[in-house]
C-alpha cells in the first residue's frame, strides 16, 4: 500500500489481526521493509512495516528531511491508519526513528525494542578529525573527495546526502529519559557499527529498560542469531 506524506510516497504493508496493540516495524538504513518481515510469522498481532524514503517500495527522492521528518512520518501514517497503540521495533536507524516516537508520543508506545540502535552521540578518535579535516580541505581547493565517507554516504545522490549528514549529525541523547515505555535493547556483542558503549548508555538512560547481548552478533544481530533475537522479543512483547 501506499501512503502520501507531504508530497513523498510511503510504501507499507499493515497485517491487520484487530489486536488492540500494532507492531511497526522500522527498518535500518538502507534496507527495507523486508529485513524484518520474517516476524510476523513469530509475533503475535497486528504488524506495520514501512519502507523509509528513498528506500525499498517507497519514493526515491526526498529533500530536506530531518530525523524528526522521519518520526513524524511514522506518527501520520499511523493516525490514518487508526492505529492508537503500539509496540515500537526500530533496527540502527529505524531505533533512531523509535526514540523520537517514543520520547514525544509516550502515550502511545506500550513497548519500545531497540536493536542494535544508533541514536546516541559517538566517541570519535582523533583520526576521525583528521579524516574530516582533509576532506574539508580537499573539497575548499575543489579536490577529488570521492573516496570520504562511508558506503551509506557514498550510495546517496546529492539531496540523500544532505539528508543523511542531517541525521547522523543529530543526536539524541537528551531525548532518552524522556521514553517512558519499557524498554528492550537488543545488540549484537560483535557490532563495530554500534558498539557496546552505545547499548550501555542507551541501557542507562532509559528508565525501565533491558540490555541483552546476542552473542557473536554484528550490526545485523537478528540474523546472526534469529532464534535467539525471537525468544527475546517474544518474551518481552507478550
């Protein structure tokens, strides 16, 4: 199905069972709906998943929107799809997404699943500044600077640029103890994408939240170890 906000097309598939509560789905960067579309036959009750914008079913432009563009995007589309309460699962970026739901719609998020989550302000080494340092240069003396950024970055035309460097660039510590909803933090032990640190400060502010380590697990920690990624959200969600 497809759902217009603000001029942009948001592709979604809604698993109606008339459960009082509705599972959404929010995916990570650059993947799809379909990453975490194996849960329905697991979870009971009703499920929303949604592709972001530019990605999988959903329109491939998109100018000028923000981390907060994206929360209330997912708000809208379930307003209209008379949706009133729900358990959040957010991967890596779609846990950005479902803190933000969460800190500013607390009524409405029963439970909140954030697995391997960004969101939270990283350490940087000082040859991250140094990398930054040089493509500034590079790019003020109009150098080639392809070979800066990250495969995400470098995948993206200019608008998505501008879009991705807005998110990443957006922190949301201070939006943390405002989530009321109890809380389950799903990493894998594994991701260099979102370390450990991550998990343990979003575990600490976070009130009434659950740390769980998957072990072996990288970025993608649902599927490094599925069957334990199902027993714990099973068990948290019931």
């Amino acid at each position: 199905m497809i759902y217009t906000y603000k001029n942009t097309k948001i592709f979604y598939r809604y698993v109606d069972k008339k459960s009082e509560v509705c599972n959404v789905y929010l995916h990570g960067w650059g993947a799809s709906y379909e990453s975490l579309y194996f849960c329905k036959d697991y979870i009971q009750g009703s499920s929303l998943f949604i592709d972001f914008p530019p990605f999988g079913k959903s329109q491939k432009k998109v100018k000028n929107w923000t981390i907060f563009s994206y929360a209330t995007m997912v708000v809208s589309l379930c307003e209209h799809l008379k949706i009133h309460k729900v358990n959040l699962i957010g991967h890596s970026f779609g846990g950005r997404v479902a803190i933000l739901f969460s800190a500013f719609c607390r009524s409405r998020v029963k439970k909140l699943v954030l697995v391997d989550s960004a969101g939270v302000k990283p350490r940087r080494k000082l040859s991250y500044y140094w990398k930054v340092w040089k493509f500034k240069m590079r790019k003020k003396f109009h150098m080639d600077v392809s070979q800066y950024g990250s495969c995400d970055y470098l995948a993206l035309d200019n608008d998505m640029r501008k879009v991705f460097n807005n998110i990443v660039k957006t922190t949301l510590d201070d939006f943390l103890p405002n989530i009321e909803a109890p809380t389950l933090i799903i990493f894998g032990e594994k991701d260099k994408t979102t370390p450990k640190y991550m998990a343990k400060r979003l575990n600490k502010k976070i009130k009434n939240s659950k740390l769980v380590f998957i072990e072996n697990g990288g970025h993608f920690s649902f599927n490094d170890n599925r069957y334990k990624f199902l027993k714990e959200l099973k068990n948290f969600l019931l």
